[in-house]
C-alpha cells in the first residue's frame, strides 16, 4: 500500500506507506537492531522483519503460554521482553541464537508492566501498576541481575500507567523519566548520579482510568513531549499534548483542540534538535515541525500503535496484525 500525502508547507511530505509484515497479532512493542524491526506481542510472538529485504522474516514463540508482551528493550546483546498480567515473566532472548529464557518472574497478583528501557548497555528499568499499598514499582536490571528500586513514591489512588507503545519511560545519560495516567497523570523524575526520585504533576487531561499520558519522548535534558488523552474518546482533543523545557518540571499544554486526539507514541526526530516530531494514534499519523505546538494530520492510518524512526527519513510503524514503514522525502 502506498500513499502520496501532502503535508503543511513548513513539514515534510510522505513518500510512501508501506505495509512491510502481517500476521495476527497485536503489537505494541518494537526495537531497531541490524537493519531489522524487532518485535513482540500477542500470543508469545517474538521476531523480526528485514527493512532491507522484507521477505526475510522470522518469528518465534517465547512462551508455550499465550503471553501477551507490550514490552520489548536490547542490549548488545540480547533483547528483553516482560509480559503483561500475573506471573511476570523477564525474558532474555540471545541477539544471534534466538534461543531465551526466563531470568526473573514477579508473582505479585497485581504485576502488570507497562514499559522496558535500557539508559545504557548494562542499565534497564521497568516498572508495574502498583498494588493496594501504592507504592510504586519500579524494577532495574544492572549487570544482569533484577532487583527493587527502593524508593518512598506512593500514588495516588487510581494512579497507574498504559502500557500501549513500551514509550512511557526515556531517558538521557542522566535521568530517567517516568509517565503515569488515570486518576492522575504525573512525571516522575530519577536522577541517574544520585537515585533520587522527583515527582511532577502535569496538566495533560487526567481524572478517569482511561486518561493521562501514553507516551514521552526527551530530547535532552531539558527539552521533553507528552502526549496521551482518552482511548475511550479517541476524537477528544483537548489537553493531551504538552511539552517541557525544564526536565519536567514543568509542562504547557500545546495544540488543545487542535490536534487529531487520542495518541499512543511520539518520537522526537534524530537530528531535529527537537523541532520535528512523529505521533501514532489508533486512528491518525500526526506530524509536528515547530517543537510541539502545533500538529498536522498527515494520515488516517488505523490501529497502529507504536512508532521509531529508523533515520531522518524512514518511520517505522507496529499495531493491530501490521507493520508499516514510512518514507518521507
């Protein structure tokens, strides 16, 4: 499927959109890695398609169990992948054999984890919905090893997070940032040097379990994008994009009612220095070329879920039984 798609005079133009892989699966998870998109989902799915030569495709399944994986991070060398839902299955799966195992399992009844990031090649976070004492949950892997980050973070009732693109959480050499929704939808802050934990309350719309932010994307330290809304509201604009310049201290709310609503993933443009942006909803590709503050729909595309830029001119796509890549002249 190919599609010529005008775009603002101030934006770029799309090339084409092409469906690169299908199978029945949903997917909300993706990596880059040796010219290939890397993938989890449904049913204990695992694999790749070829961006060079999309014929060469290969999938695995990581589980007897039909697992569900909103998760997916790598290092040099393996990828990683937390399912959805009790027990809580780490999996490790070897960048050359393919072949993984299980190297932790949280069997808390509430375990659901919403988001895997590596900050460097040795350090990952994660972090679940929280359990009846609020407290937030939030797992490091450092050198191999699983453990609690000790923290005095509760949420507040109600708080929790989405798993919907594994974009919740980004980072920079220094900090880590984390993104609730629901009852409240707040950022919190690690500082990598000295572990402490900051909280931040955002203006993005947030008070019902289906509200809050979807997804970050930091540039540095200063300069970040949120974005999210209501999946129960998808066409709902208003107060769902916003940005910061203080590391999140602060956020402004941008485009409110201007924008093509609901969004699950954003993803400030390699090069751009931040002023050219990408965002995926279930129902529109939007596109953004003055930092934020304002948007264009540049497709209808539906049920695509997550995004990564590839390079400055290829955008990669995963969602319901698809990925998409996207050319941009």
């Amino acid at each position: 499927m190919f599609a010529f798609v005008g775009m603002a005079a101030s934006a770029q133009q799309i090339e084409s959109l092409e469906t690169i892989f299908n199978d029945k699966i949903s997917i909300r998870a993706i990596e880059l890695y040796d010219q290939k998109v890397w993938y989890s989902g449904t049913d204990s799915k695992f694999g790749f398609v070829d961006l060079k030569n999309t014929a060469n495709q290969k999938q695995i399944a990581l589980s007897e169990k039909k697992l569900q994986f909103r998760t997916l991070a790598q290092d040099k060398k393996a990828f990683y992948a937390v399912n959805i839902e009790s027990p809580a299955e780490f999996f490790r799966i070897d960048k050359k054999s393919l072949k993984s195992e299980v190297v932790f399992r949280d069997t808390a009844k509430t375990a659901f984890y919403d988001a895997l990031h590596f900050v460097n090649n040795n350090v990952a976070y994660t972090f679940s919905d929280p359990g009846q004492d609020h407290w937030l949950k939030l797992m490091i892997l450092n050198n191999g090893t699983w453990t609690k980050v000790a923290n005095d973070v509760i949420l507040n009732e109600g708080e929790a997070a989405f798993a919907a693109s594994n974009t919740n959480i980004a980072s920079t050499s220094k900090n880590v940032w984390i993104a609730t929704g629901g009852k409240a939808s707040r950022i919190l802050k690690l500082n990598l040097k000295n572990n402490t934990l900051q909280v931040f309350k955002t203006p993005i719309i947030q008070g019902e379990s289906s509200q809050g932010i979807y997804s970050i994307d930091f540039l540095n330290d200063t300069f970040g994008v949120a974005v999210g809304g209501d999946y129960t509201r998808q066409e709902a604009n208003i107060n769902n994009i916003a940005t910061t310049n203080d590391g999140g201290k602060t956020w402004h709310i941008q485009a409110s009612g201007k924008n093509a609503g609901y969004t699950t993933c954003v993803k400030i443009k390699p090069g751009s220095k931040g002023k050219e942006i990408i965002s995926v909803g279930d129902k529109h590709i939007s596109y953004s070329s003055d930092f934020g503050k304002t948007w264009t729909k540049i497709s209808d595309e539906k049920n695509l879920y997550a995004c990564a830029w590839v390079d400055q001119h290829t955008v990669v796509f995963a969602g319901k039984d698809r990925i998409v890549k996207m050319k941009i002249k």
